[in-house]
C-alpha cells in the first residue's frame, strides 16, 4: 500500500464511521412519525388489527385482506389524485411502494363510522408504525379532505403535515392553482 492511499483511508475513517454509527442508530420511522400508533390508539380508544396486503385502487382507497375477504379501505381525511389527473399515478405507486414492502399493516377505525355509504372501511392505516396517511401528506401526494367529524381525530396533526408540504412545492402542490380546497384537483390549471 502506497503512503497516498494509506492517507485516503486515514481521511475517509471518520466518514465511514460517520455512516456505520447513522445506520446503526438510526431512528425508527415509527419514532419520528407526528402521529404516533400508540398515542393514535389513546386518542381513538379503538384497537389496531392486522390486516394483509391487498391491493391499491388508488392513492386513497385499499383492498386488504381481513380475516381471509378482500375488504376496500378509504383512507380517512385524505384525498389523493385519480387517473388521469397529474400526480395519480405517483400517489398509487407510492402506496404501492410502502404496502408491498411493508413487515406489518395494521388499521385503526376513528371514533365514528366505521364504513362508508359504499361499504369501504374507514380507517387510518399504519405501515410499519407510520400512519399511511402521514407518509403521502408528507410527500405531497394527498391534501387534507373529505374530513368528516367525528372521524376527524387527526386533523390538526394532518393539516400541519400537509402545510409543510405545500410551502415545500412538493409534488401536488408544485402546481399553482392546481388543489383547491372546496372543489378538489383542478385539471383546467394545466393547459
């Protein structure tokens, strides 16, 4: 070995050890979740249960696996983009992404309805200790809506989410004009 390389490695020592010590005490996504499962069970005083992945419909609306049925989730107080408005097809891959890759999946029903007039089940969905819904308002893929008391628990925690996404232009709201709040995703902004 070379007395240059011997330096590099002295150089690029504390770096590595830098990320070997980040990768190992790293936190939890769960641990930095602003709503977090257990507090969301308190707050409910309803139970979470397992459910097995299913399939996506759309960045809001699930198929899982209860007790062997297929059974369609709405995610409670949000609203995602449907095909073919921009940023659908994102939204749906990202929970795609986050179900298929997921250890656990678990639901939790809010204090009121627990289905809606469709018969979907109304729930907040936790992937591996992350409310579902936190991860897409984070990533502005969904806006607040659709928030209907007294399955409205989360709102405020929600709505904060989703205000650092917006002032981060982050993907939904990248687009001037494009989520109004009364009248959902406005497709005339584009052309």
């Amino acid at each position: 070995m070379k007395l240059h390389d011997i330096r590099t490695l002295i150089k690029s020592l504390p770096i590595v050890l830098a990320v070997g010590l980040y990768l190992v005490f790293k936190p939890d996504a769960a641990d930095t979740a602003d709503v977090k499962m257990e507090y969301a069970v308190t707050q409910t005083g309803n139970e979470l249960y397992e459910v097995t992945y299913g399939e996506v419909i759309n960045g809001d609306t699930v198929n899982v696996i209860v007790d062997g049925q297929s059974q369609p989730v709405r995610l409670l107080m949000i609203d995602t983009p449907n095909a073919p408005q921009p940023y659908a097809e994102e939204a749906k891959e990202r929970v795609e992404q986050l179900l298929s890759e997921a250890k656990k999946i678990q639901l939790l029903h809010d204090v009121g309805a627990q289905q809606d007039e469709d018969g979907r089940l109304l729930a907040y969905v936790f992937v591996d200790g992350v409310s579902l819904q936190e991860h897409l308002l984070k990533e502005g893929y969904a806006t607040v809506r659709d928030v209907t008391a007294p399955n409205n628990t989360f709102e405020k925690q929600f709505e904060s989410i989703e205000k650092q996404a917006k002032q981060a232009k982050l993907n939904i709201w990248s687009i001037d004009g494009y989520v109004d709040e009364t009248d959902g995703f406005q497709e005339d902004v584009m052309n």
